[in-house]
C-alpha cells in the first residue's frame, strides 16, 4: 500500500513547533508533499533537512519568508526537477517532482489571488501556462500525482459558503472553469473526489483564520492530489486529517493499491 500526504504547512518553522514531525513520522507515509515553506534552504534546521531518516527535497522561493514546496520520501527520488516555467513562478518556488521508477510525485502550490488584483493576475497566468504543462505530464506516459495548495474550490460542495464567494478568488468562474478542463479535456482525476463523490464538511482542508471559521468548520477544498488514471483508480482510502492543527490547512491523506516507491 502506497500512501501519499499533502499538506500545506504554513511556515515550516511553525508547523515544526506544532509538532508536526512526530505526527508525520507516526503516519508512515511513503511520501510527503509539503507547500508554503515560508523558508530557504540556509534557514532549515538539520532535522528538517533529513527528517526521521526520510529523504527531502526543497524548491524554496527567491524571496525570503515566501512559498516554496518540499517532498519526504522513505525512498530516494531516482530523479529530481526542480521548478516548471524557468521564470516567474519558478523564481517563487511552486513546483518540485520526484521520480520513483514510473511513479511521479509533485508537489505544487498554486497562487492565491486574494490579497489584490495583481496577485490576482499572477493567479491567472500560472493557470495559463500550467495548464500545458499538465499536457506534457500527461503525454510522458508515466502515473503522476500532483499534490498541493490549488487555491480554488472547484464546485459548491467544496466550500461552506459558495453563493457569497463567486466573485472572490478561490472560486471565480474563470478558475472553476479552469480546473474543469484538467478533468475533462486532459483526463486528470480529482481522487479524493473519485472516492468521496458527495463528501461536503468533511472534504474542507482550509479554513480562513477570521472570525471563528475553524471553530465553525466554515472551510473550502483546496488542496487535492490530482492523477493519472492509472493509479487514480488504485486509490482505496481518502481523508482530511482533523485532530491536530499544524496550520490552516489540514493534511490530505491517500492510500494507493500501488507498489510502495
């Protein structure tokens, strides 16, 4: 049984006084996706740069205290690629993929639009170029999944509340649309999705810290692992991790009927 967890950590450092190691070494994952490090390489303590024995690789944002997205493997990657464009998104650390015989695990974290309309504007061009680069994945003829941040809630059951937020960033129109196309022109699989069809509260991994959001599981999905179909349809269990709290996100976790990497 391979299992893969994304989580969003929100600053590596704090997820770390949160304790998130001694969970995550208690999981006995195969692989960890890890996004918004908030942290350069020079800034990672020993035990984060090889936790528990596990293998890790970072892609860390040029600007300090900024992005970046990390993998944990019990394996050695035969095969690492840091970064997807050579420009700007790679400058902000968004993209890091491991190779495990022809199994591929990525880790990406996808902009948020929301604190102006600039940002907003990034959001769209990282949308623009990496939907043809799920193309070229696709057209490697291996099984990937892709894990991470997303920053968009693709249909109403994905957030609490999905009337008042159609002109907000997260689950705009054109980025709902967007991700609609990953599944049904590209044939990508939503698998938590695949597994849990009509899960509503349940399939939250991100709550806002305003007002009493997580208290009142006012949540959204936005991080997924999205796959081939392949190992998609090997997927046997599919959970959001609730019972601690190492940031605002809470971790995906999924269990594949795949060889372990």
């Amino acid at each position: 049984m391979l299992r893969i967890i994304s989580l969003n950590l929100n600053g590596i450092r704090s997820a770390w006084s949160k304790n998130v190691l001694p969970w995550a070494i208690s999981q006995q994952a195969d692989v960890f996706a890890l996004q918004e490090l908030k942290a350069q390489l020079p800034d990672l303590s020993a035990e984060m740069l090889a936790p528990a024995g596990m293998h890790a690789v970072y892609h860390a944002a040029e600007k300090k205290g900024y992005s970046g997205v990390g993998l944990w493997s019990r394996e050695k990657p035969q095969m690492v690629v840091e970064g997807f464009d050579g420009a700007e998104f790679d400058a902000e650390g968004r993209y890091i993929r491991a190779d495990f015989g022809n199994l591929s695990v990525i880790s990406l974290y996808f902009p948020s639009g929301s604190s102006s309309p600039e940002r907003q504007e990034a959001k769209f061009r990282f949308l623009e170029v990496f939907f043809p680069k799920m193309h070229a994945l696709q057209a490697e003829g291996r099984e990937i999944v892709l894990c991470g941040d997303w920053n968009i809630a693709h249909q109403p059951a994905d957030l609490k509340n999905w009337k008042s937020n159609q002109k907000n960033s997260g689950f705009l129109p054109e980025e709902r649309a967007w991700l609609s196309r990953v599944f049904d022109e590209l044939g990508w699989v939503d698998v938590y999705r695949r597994l849990h069809p009509e899960a509503t509260e349940a399939c939250y991994t991100w709550w806002s810290n305003r007002g009493q959001a997580w208290a009142k599981n006012v949540g959204w999905r936005i991080d997924y692992q999205i796959a081939t179909p392949g190992i998609a349809a090997a997927a046997v269990a599919a959970s959001v991790y609730k019972a601690e709290r190492f940031s605002d996100h809470a971790p995906l976790i999924i269990d594949y009927d795949w060889p372990v990497v």
